[in-house]
C-alpha cells in the first residue's frame, strides 16, 4: 500500500507541471507598454481629439515666446491622458510639421519646448518673428543680438549698458518707449529663449554677460546678423571686411553660395 500511494504522488507531481510554464515561454509573452495600457483605456476618437487640442494649445501658448513647460502641458491639455504624453507630443510635433510648417523644439535644457517657423529657414532672411505691437522691441533686440554676435558671441552687461547708452537707452532710467529696459533684455527677452544671461565666474562683486539664447538660434541667421550690420554702418561695408565675424558665419553655417554673393551685391547697388 505505501508503494502505491507513492507512484500516486508522483504522477500528481507530474500532472501539476504540466500547468507551469518553461522560462523560455514566459519570456516569449509579449508585454504591453505603458504608454499601450494607457492608450487602451481610450478610443481612437478621443486621442485624436486630445491630440488636435494639443496643436492648439501650443499654437496658442507660443504667442508669449516663452517655453511651454511638460507640467503645463499635462495640467491643462493631457490631464488623465498625461501618460501618452511621449506618443501625444510626437504626433503633435507631426502635424505642427506637415500642416503649419513649424518645428516644435525641446530645449537643451529639458525645461519645455518652443515652435520655430521652418518654412522659410533655408532662405537669408531674418526668422525672428513678432506681431506688430512688438516691432519696437524688435529693433532693440536686433541690436542686442548684433552686438553679441560682433562681440565673439559673449558681451558682458557692462559693454552692452555702454553701448546702449549712446542709443539714449540706460537702464537706471525709464524709456519713453520701452518702459524698463533692464527688466525687458535681463528678463523678457531671457524668458522668452532669445537671450541667455549668466553670471560671470569668480566675478566679485556679481557680474553678468550676454550670448545668444536658444530661439535666436534655431530662429536666425549669423549670416543675416552680419548683413544687418553692414547695413548699419554703410558706406559700401561687405561681409567678408569684418573677417572673424565672417569665418564664424562660414565655420557654423558653410560658405556663401553665388546666389546669395549675388544677392549682396543687388543689395549694395
């Protein structure tokens, strides 16, 4: 009788590993991703619709030149989605490209996103845009970018107050035009990504510089930014005449073409 019950045992054993599964089977189920559990709590048609008022969102936010922020995004668009926000901010940037030609850019810093127009980059026009209301501060900060670009891309606060001086612009004192100025260059245009300002090291008391801000970059041109100076100074100046500046252009972004040679040339004339 112990005999039986025994074989009984084993044949139980071996009828319950039947029901496990090898290793290599387990490994071989596929898995969902997050971002896949996610999206099946949703149909199509409602991702679509958070995906369109995701593109007007950030249509809309980008008229404040300011950095759209990931916890804006999700607080006030994605909210109960915020966990397809990798799939919703491709498929955003997909139709912000196709439809409206803009290129929706992360910051290097990781610290939000900003739209550029692309339509119109390969061109040697300016790309710096602004709405009517903003033309004045427009031309500050044309003058601004130009003057760090001749600068070797740095210009300490101190030379840019001096600078701007002579322009009547100081900023100890309210512009009839600009209202505060410091406030507008050391804040504005810093928040909205055309400038970066930081903090000179080892400098006592604090002293700060100027360099171009990740919008300027993505939105203009150096080769435009030499040209504009030219125009200031007149007199005939060309490009090449300034020459670090010009082997700056051609070092980040190539040589003059013969088209844009004869360009400058119809523009001297």
């Amino acid at each position: 009788m112990p005999k039986a019950k025994q074989k009984s045992r084993r044949r139980e054993s071996d009828d319950s590993d039947d029901d496990v599964a090898e290793p290599s089977q387990l490994q071989s189920q596929p898995t969902m991703t997050q971002a896949q559990k996610a999206s099946a709590d949703f149909s199509p048609e409602e991702i679509e619709r958070r995906e369109n008022d995701l593109v007007q969102y950030l249509l809309i936010m980008d008229q404040k030149k300011q950095p759209i922020k990931k916890l804006d995004i999700n607080n006030a668009v994605l909210k109960e989605m915020k966990k397809l926000f990798p799939a919703m901010i491709a498929s955003a940037q997909q139709k912000l490209r196709d439809v409206f030609g803009i290129e929706l850019l992360e910051l290097e810093s990781k610290k939000g996103y900003i739209l550029i127009n692309k339509l119109d980059l390969s061109s040697d026009k300016p790309h710096l845009k602004w709405t009517d209301l903003d033309n004045q501060k427009s031309a500050l900060l044309m003058i601004t970018l130009s003057l760090i670009f001749m600068n070797n891309n740095v210009l300490s606060e101190a030379d840019l107050w001096h600078t701007l001086r002579r322009l009547d612009i100081e900023q100890d004192r309210r512009h009839e035009v600009f209202g505060d100025v410091k406030k507008l260059i050391t804040r504005e245009f810093v928040q909205q990504g055309y400038l970066l300002y930081t903090k000179i090291p080892a400098s006592e008391p604090p002293k700060y510089e100027f360099t171009w801000g990740e919008r300027s970059r993505a939105e203009t041109k150096k080769r435009y930014m030499l040209s504009f100076v030219c125009q200031m100074y007149g007199n005939d100046i060309r490009p090449e005449q300034w020459t670090s500046q010009y082997q700056d252009v051609e070092r980040t972004e190539g040589p003059m073409t013969d088209e844009e040679a004869a360009m400058d040339s119809q523009s001297d004339n």
